[in-house]
C-alpha cells in the first residue's frame, strides 16, 4: 500500500557506464517532458526481478539543465544485492518502465554559510547536483569523496572540473582515508553536513559529528539501504494481525515480500528515510539489522520498530503494522499519523 504518487512511462533514452560497475541511465518521459526537481530528489521505478515487480529507488544525478525534459541516475551494479541493479542494468535504449514523480526526502538548504558534502560510493549521486548548485550560486561548499577504488570514483572528472581543490577524493586502493575529524572541525558552527554512502561512513560521521558537540539537526543524512551489519540472508517472518507466515528471501527485501504476501504496509522513499513503512516488533527471535537513517539511535537499540523496506533480521520476526481494518479506521490514522510527526 504505497503513498500516493503519480507513476508513468519512461523510456531509456541514453545509456553510459561511468565505471566498471556504475551505469548511467537517462530516462525520458513516453508522454510530455519530466517534472522539475531540486538536489536530493529521488526517483522510484519499477523492474522486474525473479518475474516479480519490484520498486526501486534512484537518486536524481545533476541538475535539471544537465539533461533538459529527461531525468538521469546512475546504477551500481550489485552482483549480491537484491536483483534491482542486475534488472536495470539489463535495460536497453528503447525500453520503457514505469516511474513516479520525483521526490524529495534529502532537501538542500541554499542560505547556509557553508556546506560539507560526504559521499562513499555510489552515494555520490544525490550529490552532484547540490554541489554544482553551491557552486552556481556561490557558496562556500567542500565534496569528501571516498570508494574502494579510484576507477570507481564516478563522476570525479565532472566534479574537479566544478569544484576544483574544493573536492577531496579517497580510495581504498591507494590507501587514501578521509580525514572527517579535520574537515567537520574545519566546518563553521551551524553550517549543515549531508551524507549519502554506507552504512559505516554515516556511523563514523555521526560519531565525530557528535563528538563536536554539533547539533543533530544540521547532520543530514541519505543511505542507500543495501549495506548493513550483518549478513544479508533468508529469515522468517509473522504476522499474526493477516494470518502470514512468510520467508523472506536474501534476495528481496521484508517490504517487497510482505506486499507480495498481501499485508497492507504504507510506504514511500524505500530507502530506510521517511519512516512510513516503521513496523512493531511483537516478538524477535535474533536480531535486527536496521539499515534505515530514521529511526533514532535508541529505538534501534529497543527494537521496538524496523523500517521495512530495508531493515533485515537474522533470525525469526513477529510484526504488526499500522494497517487496521476498515471498522478502526480511527487506530490506523493515529498510527500513521504518528509516523509521520516523527523526526
């Protein structure tokens, strides 16, 4: 039971590969041109994997200028991920697909002092456009840039270009680390910090963000939901309210295998942002691995909720939803409301 969105056509107008894993994908509305959008906006598609449609999420890349009437991603490819990746990059010039309207959970603030931009991985992409966008308008604005290895630090070449020593770049190859502590120290109070990367660069950040007595606030967070601490596998789950008794597979996530399984769960972002698909833990047998940015620190220690469109279990899970029948409308609204207040 997604949130209401407005889905239509696209059709893969231009297809280019950044890196050795990273394939940029343009995508052109079938009808009309595409909506505007600002940086930090995202946009959901639906693919096909193991003959099931799936949502998935991609962050927009640049600005809209960049690629006039048409929207652009970029796609990691993940051999042991969920299957979304492989199905995009099996797309072809000429392929067509459904896509909502684009949305925007990781909005930039123009009227900062300063601006720190954070990125590991494919996590660069929301950030391209709010770094370019800086720059335009002349901000101060820093890019940390980190990967595994420097033939995967795509768009790199643009970046320089646009930013010039303003963009630090680290790989792991070369055995380059980013140096967070000097460049959050180097940060005015007050000015914000946007993340986008894995799960252990949004730790680390947080730590040293933290440790400087920064407010919580001005740390901004975007994940990509596919890396987390443990394990990705297979694991059970109940939910007694729908009478399900499911397994949800490694290579799906808890919000795609509850929705194949017929249980009413609200969502929107699908990538462990906006908290709208939060369920109730009634019972765990194992544990939790929460791979989202909403929930707090402690209500991840409480496991008390989990974000199902990316959070896994090793183990067994007993949930409830906010759902209710139409006879406790009231209930249902409450709960959803409660979501949404959330911060």
């Amino acid at each position: 039971m997604k949130s209401q969105n407005h889905w239509s056509a696209v059709r893969v107008s231009a297809l280019r590969d950044l890196t050795p894993t990273v394939r940029e994908i343009v995508l052109q509305p079938v009808e009309g041109v595409a909506q505007h959008w600002a940086p930090g906006a995202h946009l959901q598609l639906r693919v096909r994997v193991a003959g099931r449609e799936q949502t998935r999420s991609y962050s927009l890349v640049g600005l809209p200028a960049d690629v006039p009437g048409a929207y652009r991603i970029a796609v990691k490819r993940l051999a042991d991920g969920r299957g979304g990746s492989m199905a995009m990059w099996d797309l072809a010039v000429g392929d067509v697909l459904p896509a909502s309207a684009p949305n925007n959970h990781f909005p930039l603030s123009l009227d900062a002092p300063g601006t720190l931009l954070i990125a590991g991985g494919i996590g660069i992409t929301p950030l391209v456009g709010m770094a370019c966008q800086l720059r335009e308008r002349g901000t101060p604005v820093r890019l940390l840039y980190a990967a595994r290895s420097a033939a995967e630090l795509a768009y790199a070449d643009d970046l320089r270009v646009a930013l010039g020593d303003a963009l630090v770049c680290a790989s792991s190859d070369r055995g380059e680390r980013l140096d967070l502590l000097a460049a959050l120290a180097a940060l005015p109070m007050g000015s914000p910090c946007y993340v986008c990367g894995p799960a252990g660069l949004l730790d680390a950040v947080r730590e040293v963000w933290a440790a400087q007595g920064r407010a919580p606030a001005d740390l901004r967070f975007e994940t990509f939901g596919s890396g987390g601490r443990l394990p990705t596998g297979s694991f059970q789950v109940k939910v007694p309210r729908h009478g399900v008794d499911i397994t949800v597979a490694a290579g799906e996530s808890l919000l795609d295998a509850l929705e194949a399984a017929g249980v009413p769960v609200m969502s929107d972002c699908r990538r462990g942002e906006c908290g709208l698909c939060a369920m109730d833990v009634v019972d765990l047998q194992g544990e939790i691995d929460h791979r989202d940015v909403f929930l707090s620190e402690g209500e991840r220690q409480g496991n008390q909720r989990l974000c199902a469109c990316v959070s896994r279990v090793v183990g067994s899970v007993c949930l409830d939803s906010a759902y209710r029948p139409d006879g406790d409308l009231a209930a249902q609204s409450d709960a959803n409301r409660g979501f949404a207040l959330v911060s």
